[in-house]
C-alpha cells in the first residue's frame, strides 16, 4: 500500500481524467445483443444464456418447486439474518416516503405536486458463482415501500442452471417470486424492451458486471436506471484513535471486492500510516480471496497523509467516495465537512460491511465520484412527479398580459392565443 | 387532424416500438465533438462556434456592457412579467426543499438522511433565432433554492456574436451572469469536461436540439443530466363542458412548436370530436406559425374518441403525456385516475402555456412517455443525499453474527472479518 502526501494526491488525481465516453468493442457487442434480443425475444435469451453461461434451459422462469428446494437448502440462521436485516432496511426506507401536497393560493389558484409510484420495476442480480441476497432486499423493500406494484427479479442462472438457494429465500421472504434466469446484456434488453416471457418494466435496478452497466447506458431514455456503477470504493479517515486492525480490516473489506475496488485512508499523522500500512500486509496473508484483495491495494490503495484536518476533508471530497468511515475523534461534529459521500459511517464501530448488509440504509450507492451528484438508491427512486395546476377565469385573467408577453417574446403567437382566446370569449 | 378511436390507438401504438437507440450517424459526429473539446478545449469550441454558428468570436463569456445593453433594449412589461413569473415559481419550487433527517434507534444506533446541493449546475438554453427567457427561470431557480454555488449558462449566440437582451435580462433577474456563448455537443461536452473558460459542472440541465440531447446522453455518468428530452406533447381529455375553441387552441398551441410535437385530444364525445377537428382548421389558418403547426397536426394529431371515461383515461395513460389537460367536468375528482403524466392541468382556465411561463411549476418535463418513470425539473434534481450509520459497540457486538452470516453466504469473508475482529479485539 503506497502511502503519499495530499499534495501528491492532488497531482496524481489531476493527471487521470476517467471517461465512460470510449468503449467503442463494448458497445458494438452490448448493442448487438439488444438488437438481437428486440428482434428475437425469448429465442434470443435462450441462445445466450447457452453461450454466455453455458446452460441450456427450457424455461426463464424460477419454478415454485425451486423456492420450495433452495427452502430446504438454507439454514435457520440464514434466514434469521435475513428477516433482521429486512425489519431494518424497512424502518431507514419507510422515512424516505413522500406524500402528495397542495398549495392553495388567491383568487383560487391550487398548485400541487402528486406523487406516483412507478408500476413496474426490474431488479437486475448479479449471479453465477456469486450470490447477492443482500442486493435482494436492498433493491426490492424501497420499490415496495414507494407502492411499486410489479417487481422482477433477473439473474444469471449457475452451470447447474438453478439459482442460488440464498437468492431465492431472500426473494421468498421479500415476496417476489417473478425470477427470470438470464443475465448480462441479454436481461437488460428484455426488462427494457419485453420478450414473450419478460414483461417490459420502467425502470431497471441492481449491479451488474461491465456488460450490465453499459448495457443499462445504452437503454437509458427509453426506461429509467438507477445508476451506471463502477468500481466499489472505501476512505477512512482515521486519526490516533482508531484502532489500526480496524482501520486495516476495512480497508481490506473493499479491496476484496475486485481487483479495481479502491481502499484508501486519510490520515495526519505519518506515523498511523506506517502502522497502517504494516498491518494491512499482516492481515493481507490471512485472507481467503488475498490474490484478489493485494492486488486491488497494489494497484488503487493509498494511505494519504494530509497536513490538517481540513485538508483531510478536502481530499475526501476531492475523492467523492461511496462509503466514508470517519474513525476520528468527534465524528458526528466533522459530518458536516463532508460534502460528497454515498454513505458514512461513524466511529469505530460502525465498518462499511454493517451498512452493506444490516443497519438499514442502502448499499446501492453512487460509485467513481459520483457522490459529487448521485444519492444512494432509495425510495425516491421508484416514484415519480406529476405537477398540478388549476387556475380559476378571475386568476387566469388578471396574469393574461404577463404570459402572452413572455410567449410573444419567445415567439410563440399560438401559446399566446390559447390564453388571449379566453380573455376575448369568455366562457359564462 | 385524424379522428380515430381507442381501438385504433392503442393499435398503432403497439405497432410503434420508439427508441434512441439506433442512432449511429448522430453518434459519430456528436462523439467526434466530444473528443476536440476534450483535447483542445477553448480552441474547438471557437472552432465549432464559428463553424455551426457563422460566428468568430473573441471571448465565449458574456461581458458586463453586453448585460447593460440588454438592460437598454427590453421594455419594462417584459421586466415585470418575468418578475412575477420568477415569484411563482420561488413559492412553488420552495415547498420541494429537503431537510436532513436522523432517527435514533435503540442501544445509539443513528441513521439518517444529509442532503446536500449539488456544487456547480450548467444549465444548457437554446439560442441562435430563438429565446427562451422561460427556460433561464425555470432551470436557474429551483437550482438557486436547493442551494447550488455555482450556476452558469451556455447558450449558442446569434449570428452577430450576441445573446438575445431578453435572455441576459432574464438571467440577470435570477443572478447569473456567468453565460458563455457557445451551444450544440460541444456546449455540453465542455460543460461535462471542462475548458480554459468553462468549468467542469456536476450536472448539466436544460432542453436542446438533437445533438444537445446525445450528448448528454454519451456525457451521462461522468456527470448527471435532467433528461433526454424528446418532442413536445400535449394531451387534452375533454367533455361537453370544454368550449371547443379552447381546446383547438391549447391543441394548436404545442403543436407549434416543431413538426414532431404531437398533439392528441381524448373524448368520449364523437360529436364533439368532429367540431373540434374543424375548429383546428379554423384557428389553423390564422396562425403565425401556421406551416410548423399544420404539419404537426398533420403527422401526429390525433382526437381519440373512446368509448367512456375509463377508457380515455387508459388512452391517457397509454401515452403518459408530458402535458395533460382535463377540460371536464370535476376534474379534480378525476386527477387520481391519471398514473402518468409530467403536469396536469385543471379545468378550462389552466391551459399550457399558463404552465410554461408563469403558474409555478417547472416547464422542464417528461418527454415522449417518459412521464412514466420521470418527473418534472425540480429541487430534488439539485441535490444529492449521503446516508449516515452510526453504531454503538453494544449494538454493533449484538449484531455480528448476522452480519457475518450474510458476508460468509455472499463469499465476503473479509467483510465477515472486519465485523469479528471488533468482537475478538474489543477497544476499551
């Protein structure tokens, strides 16, 4: 783990300017797949889960005798977590609803602002060797808690062509039982456009691999997507008292993740940093996916030694990360130095994996700086917005001059036509 | 215009599958755009300034005399319009501010919500022979309520080099003056990208021709964007309460604006359809913009005569309008039958344009049914949120073994592991 200056941070970060913009051998293959899957529907799925994922199947559809099996495959302890995990996520969720309002104002004037969930939402998992029950319930409990009343569940299916037991429990036990196996490109196309299987959905939801994300970019505008994720990333800023196996443990949590993932600490006294740093290489050599973890710290971790506190927090949101751990002294007081962050989590006892699966706000969170901009997914994302207005003859006539003059300077002689034409013949 | 009914409707709209995908040529040229502003920065956009525009300029930023001359140029009704216009739309887009929020749990647990403005918002306005005064107060102040820092303008300049006086003094009214004179792809690639002149935003909002809106589609990730915004649409259900001029006007006004807005009237009245119909002939030829408005009608209207309310009311949310007007009796009562819509407006005095220029509401909306899954312009689009967790290591030792049950399920042991070696290595 390489442990450099803010300034050289600064300066680093200045020289890599990322662009999704350039990915011209994807998209001629994500492209070409949507193209196929409009065209050939379910044919089309078929024919690339064989290819892509090596199962040949009769049905897309998960069968009741599957929930019933993958049932009986799961331990109590399992389900148990899962129940509690639920509860929680509920409660953080259920604070985010919005309600409907109305404005009264003279000459009744009523303006409003009503709130609508959407109808039909597709939750994209990721699958194969992996199972992601957690992604289940974090993207399935706020579509239900903003009303949505259709929810599907795509994934790819295992070589086996089941999927996994984890899966289906924890979409059992969130009551979504619509679970098409078929992934990648292919499960985007059809959630966004339909097949004779899969119903067309309005917005699409959930990780997914690079195939996924580009393929969600490309469908963009004719569906909604929550976001276009990249890699995972973690910051801790950490001073002297945080515990250092903490510290390095989490960074560690993220850099499992992917080779790609980012795990940096921030930090103002040299010191913690070589001891950070020694003992990220110490538990680095326990760790079962250590080839994947040491790599991810060569190539993206960073300890960085800022000269203040203050600076510490300007590199942080120079970084934008998607989850901050504030391990410092006060913590709930420096909150408001943080300007762009996904999550953030207070104290020592607060690691990135208790959000990731338990405490109750989401983990779909806004990834490659994108805090700058984008939120973690919530309940805001499954409802949409509809203004009202009424104006009533008295109100629209006093304001006729003023809106047919900004429509004549904009030169739009019919817009001020269809206000004059109620001055001039006055309905009784 | 075309009387047909339901059945024929929802006919031709299963027959036309819309997308933006397939859009390879306009992809080439707006990619090619990118990529010169991304390299030469200030230099392209001189470059394509001059080159689409007919327009050598020597500064891309609005100078303080040219504000001054504009000043001089506009009339005072003008001024006054746009003030009270600028009123409305404060009192309506206040009552969408945010505030943070933090719910205590049992054994310290805090959650919450932080909201956060956006730091700097572009805000693209079409320029060239058209002003859009409207556009500048409808993207600048729900920005300036949500508390963005930085707001600043491009909008293309017409062929003498300038700006239209009456969208500097509109800009001047709601406190920007920074507008840099520069439009098109490459307008919002500098906005995404940076230039010597234009700072990097975090969004980029505001309506624009076709090249405006791929680039803000290739743009979207690496920073965010409203909307892609298609044609206009207008969609105005009505009875026999509905005085049949209104309804042509309000129909003729949007189809106006360009040959691909589409203006639709739904009615359970066959009689009623028909007078319509030829009251739009009659209006027809009386307009200024009669050859843009007859061919809209042309192509794209439609009166949908539907066999009774529920129906229309299907009609309606088939096309999931991005103006809906219900010009029937009661219509508040009936607002809850309409699933999908971008603003809806009231009775006979609530016609459009009253919307576009001065009720309240923002007249940014969903395009092309897109009021499916997406809502008007509004405060929301200006901020971000951040999720805060904070654990106690009571709450946080009650806890491990869930979490980790679900960490070792997904493969995660080193998430599993930052939340034992907290229970292993308690910090007194």
């Amino acid at each position: 783990m390489k442990i450099i200056t803010s300034g050289e941070f600064f300066t680093e970060k200045k020289n890599t300017t990322s662009t999704q913009i350039n990915e011209k051998q994807l998209d001629n293959i994500v492209l070409d797949i949507i193209t196929q899957v409009r065209k050939d529907k379910d044919t089309a799925l078929f024919r690339y889960t064989e290819h892509f994922d090596n199962v040949k199947l009769d049905s897309l559809l998960v069968s009741e005798s599957e929930f019933k099996e993958a049932r009986e495959k799961v331990d109590t302890s399992f389900i148990e977590a899962i129940q509690e995990a639920k509860q929680n996520i509920r409660t953080f969720h259920e604070a985010q609803k919005e309600q409907s309002w109305f404005m009264e104002k003279e000459n009744g004037i009523v303006l409003g602002q009503k709130v609508t969930p959407l109808e039909k939402v597709g939750v994209y998992i990721p699958g194969g060797k992996a199972a992601y029950p957690s992604s289940i319930l974090m993207d399935v409990i706020p579509a239900q808690i903003a009303g949505v009343e259709k929810i599907v569940i795509t994934t790819p299916p295992q070589q086996n062509g089941k999927i996994s037991p984890y899966v289906l429990v924890a979409a059992e036990e969130v009551g979504v039982t619509s679970i098409y196996k078929v992934g990648g490109a292919q499960a985007i196309a059809a959630l966004a456009y339909g097949t004779e299987s899969i119903e067309k959905v309005d917005k699409i939801v959930g990780p997914g691999n690079a195939f996924v994300a580009r393929a969600k970019k490309w469908v963009y505008g004719d569906v909604a997507i929550d976001m276009i994720a990249g890699p995972s990333e973690i910051c801790v800023v950490a001073d002297e008292s945080a515990p250092v196996n903490y510290v390095a443990a989490d960074l560690l949590s993220q850099a499992e993740h992917d080779e790609s993932a980012n795990a940096i600490c921030v930090t103002t006294n040299k010191e913690l940093a070589e001891e950070i740093k020694v003992e990220i290489e110490k538990q680095l050599a326990t760790l079962e996916r250590k080839a994947i973890a040491e790599k991810s710290i060569e190539q993206n971790g960073r300890i960085i030694v800022a000269n203040n506190e203050d600076d510490a927090f300007k590199v942080v949101n120079e970084i934008a990360p998607e989850h901050l751990q504030l391990m410092i002294q006060n913590p709930t007081e420096k909150v408001n130095k943080v300007k762009h962050a996904g999550a953030i989590f207070l104290g020592n006892y607060s690691p990135e994996p208790l959000g990731d699966y338990f405490a109750g706000p989401n983990h779909t969170l806004p990834t490659s700086g994108t805090a700058r901009f984008a939120s973690p997914l919530g309940v805001y994302d499954f409802v949409k917005k509809s203004s009202i207005i009424h104006y009533s003859q008295e109100a629209l006539l006093e304001a006729t001059n003023k809106i047919t003059k900004i429509a004549n300077v904009e030169g739009f002689t019919a817009h001020a036509n269809s206000i004059t034409i109620r001055k001039d013949y006055p309905n009784a």
